[in-house]
C-alpha cells in the first residue's frame, strides 16, 4: 500500500513548483498491468461507497472532484467508472458548458458557488472554474490582465472552501495528441459514438499547443497544500480510473471519518 502512495504522490503537482506536463508521460503504466487494475478498481469502489456513507452520516465534510482535461480525455469515464456504486442521493455532478446570459452577466465563480456541494456530499465537477484560466485565454474572451489575477482569486476561493470543511482534489487528464486523434477518429467510424462528435472539437484541436501552454500556467500556480492538482496519465482509460479512484480514498481515508454517536443509549430503547 505503501508503494501506491508513492506512486500516486508522485502525480501531484508540487506547490510552487512547475507542473512540467511536457515531461509526463500521459501513456505510462505507473507500474500496473491491466488485469490486476481492474481488480483495484473494483476494491477501490467498494471502499469509495463505504467512505461516502460515512462522509454522508457523519455531515461534518464535503468532497469536491475536479475533473479537467482536452475534449476526449475522459471526464465522463471517469464520473461512470470511478463512481459506480456511490449513493447518487450524496452525489452531484456539473457539467460547466459555455456560461448562459445569466451566467455571463455575474462574477465568473458566480455559477462555481451555486453548484458546490453541501456537506455529506460529493460533488464533481466535470469542466470547472479553471475553464476561466483555460478558454478564456487561449480563446481570448477576456483581457490578459482579466484572466492573469484570477489564478490568485482561484487560490483564495479554494483555501475559503477547504478552511471551511469541504475537501477539494483537482485531476488534469493528460492524453497525447496521438490518443486524441484516434479517440476522435473512433467516434467518426462508431455509430454509437458519432453524436458525441463535434466539429467544436477540431477547432480546439488546432489550438493544443496554447492549451498545453495555458494548463502548464494554471497547475503550475494553483496547485497548492490544500487543493493540490494531479496529473493523471490518460492514455490508457484503465490506469486513468485506478489512479483517480485510489486517489480519492486515500484523500477520504485521511479524513478521519467516523459515525455519529447518538445522543441516547441504542440499548434502553425498547420498540414493542
């Protein structure tokens, strides 16, 4: 157990440090072999659902799960993979799309706020605030001063959440180029995947050189020692689930959950 920690600490981005996502290797193994994985996977699971239970009994904490990554690295397989088998009553999941007039016209953390979760919770968040560093850079939909104060404002919005009972881990999908290509080709010749397809996606594409870029800035001044970011390699979907899904208990293990005592002696009730 002691090696996995290792092995998953080292996908953590160090705080002050530079992410380096150029020298990660988005198709490693992290030393697992696919058959055993799935088998960690499903241990993993098992105790995500019991911890969750806890999480939701106890009322104390809250858990938000980032996921970011390129079009194709997997967000939604992990919200279906990772979290199968936690209560959906304890657990919200929210898709930040492009903002609606509503969303446009207030702060951009304004639709962040509405959608995080309550204690006894798990939230995901499948795109999120970062996408205000990410598209709106690379995309130029705010000035450069704009977006440049908002990796500060992002820091203190993460430290008031965490300082206030709600643990944040943050999971940059890192796919190649090459992986993505194929992914999109698959969903061309699939047709069972061809609605999941958009000609969006080849624009965003052409942009991958900017969006490395703009990802290397955001990990590299928002990862800190309470809100740390991941770089979970994603080329192959099984490393990615077990690396996410171990990364999160161990973060929930940590938090020393426990049931709640009830104020009375269960054993002087009596229920004729």
């Amino acid at each position: 157990m002691a090696h996995h920690s290792r092995t998953l600490a080292s996908l953590r981005v160090s705080p002050g440090k530079p992410a380096l996502i150029a020298a990660r290797d988005p198709g490693g193994t992290l030393g697992w072999d696919k058959e055993s994985a799935a088998a960690g996977l499903e241990e993993a699971r098992s105790r995500l659902a019991q911890l969750h239970q806890l999480l939701w009994a106890e009322n104390k904490h809250a858990v938000l799960v980032v996921l970011q990554g390129m079009d194709t690295s997997g967000k939604d397989g992990v919200i279906r993979h990772v979290m199968t088998g936690v209560d959906p009553q304890g657990c919200k999941v929210t898709a930040f799309k492009r903002p609606s007039e509503e969303e446009a016209d207030h702060a951009y953390l304004w639709r962040i706020v509405k959608a995080l979760p309550a204690r006894g919770d798990i939230g995901i968040f499948n795109r999120s605030h970062y996408e205000d560093v990410l598209i709106a850079r690379v995309r130029s939909l705010v000035p450069e001063k704009e977006w440049r104060a908002r990796y500060d404002q992002i820091n203190t919005f993460e430290k008031l959440l965490v300082d206030n009972g709600t643990t944040v881990l943050k999971f940059f999908l890192h796919i190649s180029k090459e992986e993505q290509k194929k992914r999109l080709q698959d969903r061309l010749d699939d047709p069972t995947k061809n609605w999941k397809f958009s000609m969006q996606d080849l624009e965003e594409r052409k942009l991958w050189d900017r969006y490395m870029e703009a990802y290397e800035e955001a990990l590299s001044r928002c990862s800190t020692p309470y809100a740390p970011w991941y770089i979970i390699p994603s080329d192959r979907k099984w490393v990615r689930n077990l690396a996410i899904s171990r990364i999160i208990v161990e973060t929930m293990e940590s938090l020393g959950l426990e049931w709640p005592r009830p104020a009375f002696d269960p054993k002087s009730v009596v229920i004729e």
